[in-house]
C-alpha cells in the first residue's frame, strides 16, 4: 500500500510548554521537530506517527487512525516507548540524552536535547577533499564509546549511518536516532516493518534476525566509515550476498589512508558476522593503535567467497 | 529517610516474565517486594503480580506515614495474599493454583524488617560482607544445615529448586521474619529472586554492591547473571537499597523529608508489556510506561 505523507505540526504549535519552530525531518515512523522550551532554549522533539497507520491530513492536528489500525498503532507505541527506555537509562555523552516523554494529540512524544552541529553526513557531504584519517579515528573512537554504553545495556542501535551521527560544534559525536533499538519487539507486524538503511544495514538485518548482535552495529559502522571515504552507501548487504561488488578499502583506498585502518574496515564489512570484531571492544582497539594488524584473513572461508563468486558469475 | 534504590526485572531466556518486584515509600516508611511467580504451575506470574500488589496496596493504606508494626503489617500482608492468590483461583475453578515466593522489607527508623516464603531471598550487605541473609524454604538448604550437602552440591543438586512453602498452595505459608534490624549508613539491602542469586552466588553479589553507584552496579550485576545464567537462563529480578544518612548528599538518593504526611510513591516494574499480544495496549499500559521513562529520565539527568 503506497503510504501518505503525513502534515507535521505547523510551526509555532504549542504542544505542552514547547512551541514548534519547524519540521527538521519526517520519516515512516515519526516526524522530528525543532522547538523551544518554557525558557527558549532549543530542544528536538520526536512524534509518533507511523504514516502505513495513521495521517495527519492538511490542517488538523489529530491525526486518523481507521479502525483496523488502531491495534498495529497502539503495538508501535511500544516501539518507541523501547526507544525512550532504552535512552532515559543512558547517560552518555556520547549517546543522545532524552529530557522529557509525555502523551499528547493521541500520540506520544520524546523530547531530546538540541546541541549546535551537524551530522556527519552534512560534514562529509560539504567538505571539499578527503576526510582526513585522524579525524575519521577521532570521531569514530568516540562514538563507539557511547554505542559500548548503549550494548552493555542490552541494546542494538540497528540504524547506525552517518545521517545518525551528530557532530557538535566541537566535534565530538553524538549517536542519534535509536528508532529501530527494538530487540524485543515482535517483526510479525506486517504495518510496522524492521527498519533499515540499505547499504549500512548488516546482512542478518535482511535475514536471519536471531543472529542479530553487537556485530550488527559494527557492520553498520564500518559501512559509515566506508561511505565517509566514499561519499556514498556502499552496496548494500543483501545485494552482497548474491554477488558482492563492494571494493574492499584496503583496495580502493590504497595509499590514501593507512593499511591499518582500511583493514579495520574492512574487517566490519565482512558478511559473516562472526568474521567481523565481536565487539565494540575489540573494535575500539583496532581504532585506538594505528599498529596492532587485525586477525588474518580466514583462509577457508576467503577462498570460500570467492568460489560462490565464480559460480555466481 | 534518605535511600538510594533501583529495581529491575528481566526475563533471561524465558518466554514470559513470572517475576515481580516493587517498591513503596512514605515519609517515614519504605516497602519493597519482590515474588517469583513459580513456574510448573499455572499462571505463575499472576500470583506474583497479586502478592506484590496486595502488599504495596496494604503499605498505602496502613503506613500513615509510619506502619503501626511492621511484623504485623509484613504477617497479615502475606497471609492475606496467600488468600487472595487461593481466592482468584478458586473463584475461576483452576485445578492448579498459581503459586508464588515472596520476600519483603519494610524500613522504619532506620530499622529493617523482613519477611519471606520460598527461595527469593534478602541479604544485607555490610562493609562488603552479608552480615544477614533469609533461609531458603528448600529441602536443599536443610540438608546443607544438616552437613549432608555443601554449598557445591546444593548449588547444582537437581531439587534445588523445589520450595515446600509459597504463597497461594494449598497449604498455609510457612513464614520466616528478620530480627529488628537497625540500619547503618552504607548499608545495602538486596531482595532478589534465584534468577540472580542462583547464578552469582552470595558472594560475588555482595562483592558487586560493596561500593559504587547502585544505579550502575546493580544493571551490571543483572548482566553478569545473565551471562553465567546461559542458555537456559532463569527470570532475574531484583530490588537493591543503599542507605544513606539523613544529611548525606548522594547523587541520584532519594530523600523523603520533604513529602507531604500523605504522600506515597511506589514503583512497579511493568513488565507484561513486552509480552502481552499485539493489540492489546491499554491506557493503563501506556501511561505506565511514560511512567517509567520520565522517571528514568529523573533519574539518570542528576
């Protein structure tokens, strides 16, 4: 079913004791607003609207919901309320920090603290020339800080991309968006289907869900610093298994960046994940000292890939 | 009163959730529960709910702030949540009756009181050590006392798990109480069910909650079950108070001096949201769980 836009919330709605400034993204499951708080300052404010089940047409401010979907709409509730929860326990400076939750126009909120930045998708979009290695380690290390945090709480991001990664001002990152961190939920509601971003996600996101784990986020991060280099999404995973294109960056970036940190990357993108670094640990390590070499290629299994690759040419 | 507290509750690998935990406090008073809905029996988890909520319901209602006798309150609480475990089913005709453990503890003046039925148990944790720990009701822990099992054989004896007293059976509970037990600041006092203490063992629990932040020692102390709770890991719960001197600026403490003579607070794990089938959220559930996360957010954003 082709799904409708929903409207936001106009600008300069009071929605409790924050008033609207503007829309600052809509996706399938949510719109995300920029808004002031009683006192003026600046706080991103998240809205529940699944738009497969509920829209806001022109004008209003409630939004429908038909019968049938009432049920699917409450269960998604659940979804984001996972997301409250799983952030309201973190403190973090590295993890975005939730400030408020309330329940309003037949739907639920989050409320977010607003910090002066970018994402890093903006930064690498705009920047002209290379990303420069020392920075892509700075901020990486960093982030995974707070995604270590998020893992020792028994959550998966599942939606890592460098869209979600906020840079402040002075250039620590912040992890945004824990929208699809919904470990626990069933994936049998047709309406509010797993979400994901082609390219970043991990091939066990496609597929086989139960193998899902830490390894997943460091695939996506490993396709985040790929697409840094790049400026683009790197082929996404389930594309790779039927035949993988994916230059590996120890190849396409020979020269450019050291063997070292292409190799770790490299190492993220495998497409077995228990070929990738277990954890954000070992990740963090290989990041950390320009000199320790990742663990040797599986022989097999490299000769492995390549074979399928021959048979599937 | 000033307490720093944190409870938590999680299904380890089992489908469903049997375990329930809270706390309640006053001015002057603090109550917390945890029971273990048990398995093998039907409806486990709603005998857990019932014993829990019957005993944060009656703190409500009789710690005006303060209990009048917090053995008395802890003695009629659990029987009549006995019964009203029996009652619900008996009134729906159950061939089996839901059963459940229970351990509670009331603080008043800086003196603990207790009170448990079944393996969930209590300890107080002192300078690093357990200085006081609840007697399981198990036929295991007998035979420990009696020097026909150490500690080893009792941790991996097949029925150690089978409790001959619970709340809801056919039979009356058997009850054990605490001394009157006078508070020191420092203190922890730990209520968990035997998915936490099964795995850990008392002394790796009481070495985790020596010191520390409980808000971030106790989460990891339930990781650490989980992991060497394995692939057939039990429900885990607990509810863990630090004490605090009056005076004692704690980060994340709660303080009581300033409630109203009538206020209560209490805190339930809501669990079966996670559970339940699509389409069944309430308004209840929802409010519940905004509930929980702004208090999350208080919480944690001292």
């Amino acid at each position: 079913m082709a799904a409708q836009l929903n409207n936001p919330l106009p600008p300069g709605y009071q929605l409790e004791q924050y008033r609207i400034e503007r829309q600052l993204s809509l996706g399938g499951f949510s719109i995300v607003y920029l808004a002031r708080d009683e006192s003026g300052n600046l706080v991103v404010i998240k809205e529940y609207l699944p738009n497969s089940l509920a829209l806001r047409r022109d004008g209003k401010i409630l939004p429908s919901i038909a019968e049938e979907h009432k049920a699917a709409f409450r269960h998604g509730m659940r979804c984001f309320f996972e997301e409250g929860k799983a952030l309201a326990g973190l403190s973090h400076p590295n993890v975005v920090r939730v400030l408020n939750f309330f329940r309003a126009n037949e739907t639920v909120y989050m409320v977010m603290q607003y910090e002066r930045g970018r994402t890093l998708q903006e930064y690498v979009q705009k920047s002209r020339g290379e990303i420069r290695e020392k920075f892509l380690r700075g901020v990486f290390l960093r982030l995974l800080n707070g995604l270590r945090e998020v893992h020792a709480r028994k959550l998966l991001h599942l939606d890592i991309k460098p869209a979600n990664i906020w840079l402040r001002s002075e250039g620590s990152p912040v992890l945004l968006d824990f929208g699809a961190a919904r470990q626990t939920l069933a994936a049998d509601l047709r309406l509010l289907k797993p979400m994901y971003t082609p390219g970043f996600a991990a091939p066990e996101m496609h597929g086989e869900r139960q193998l899902l784990g830490p390894w997943s986020d460091i695939y996506s991060v490993g396709a985040s610093l790929y697409a840094c280099m790049a400026r683009a999404a790197p082929q996404a995973a389930d594309a790779r298994i039927k035949g993988d294109r994916l230059v590996p960056a120890t190849k396409r970036w020979a020269g450019k960046y050291s063997p070292q940190l292409l190799q770790t990357i490299d190492w993220c993108l495998r497409l077995n994940h228990m070929e990738r670094p277990q954890s954000v640990f070992a990740l963090q390590r290989a990041l950390a000292q320009p000199k320790v070499a990742p663990p040797p290629e599986n022989l097999i299994s490299s000769l492995r890939t390549r074979l399928r690759d021959l048979v599937a040419q | 009163m000033r307490f720093t507290i944190h409870q938590e509750s999680r299904p380890g690998k089992r489908p469903s959730n049997q375990d329930r935990v809270a706390y309640c406090y006053s001015r002057d008073a603090l109550l917390m529960v945890v029971a273990d809905g048990m398995g093998g029996h039907l409806h486990g988890e709603i005998a857990a709910q019932i014993a829990v909520q019957y005993l944060t319901e009656s703190f409500r209602s009789e710690a005006a702030p303060a209990l009048a006798d917090p053995f008395a309150f802890l003695e009629n609480g659990l029987t009549r949540a006995h019964h009203a475990i029996y009652d619900w089913a008996a009134q729906r005709q159950l061939a089996d009756h839901p059963r459940t453990t229970c351990v509670a503890c009331v603080v008043q003046n800086s003196v603990a009181y207790w009170a448990h039925v079944g393996d969930s148990r209590l300890y107080l944790i002192r300078d690093g050590r357990v200085t006081a720990q609840t007697r399981d009701h198990t036929r295991v822990r007998l035979m420990v006392e009696r020097g026909e099992l150490d500690e080893l054989m009792a941790a991996n004896h097949p029925s150690r798990n089978k409790v001959y007293s619970c709340l809801g059976g056919s039979h009356a509970p058997q009850m054990d109480f605490s001394r009157k037990t006078p508070l020191h600041a420092g203190d922890v006092v730990v209520l968990c069910s035997d998915g936490l203490w099964g795995p850990l063992g008392s002394e790796l629990l009481s070495r985790r909650l020596r010191r520390g932040n409980l808000l971030e020692e106790t989460p990891r102390l339930l990781d650490e079950a989980e992991e060497l709770g394995g692939a057939t890991c039990d429900n885990l719960s607990v509810v863990a108070m630090a004490w605090h001197d009056d005076y004692d600026d704690v980060a994340g403490a709660i303080s009581t001096l300033a409630m109203p003579l009538d206020a209560f607070t209490t805190e339930m794990e809501a669990f079966a949201e996670l559970h339940g089938q699509p389409g069944d959220v309430s308004d209840e559930e929802i409010e519940r769980a905004i509930r929980d996360i702004t208090a999350a957010i208080r919480k944690y954003s001292k």
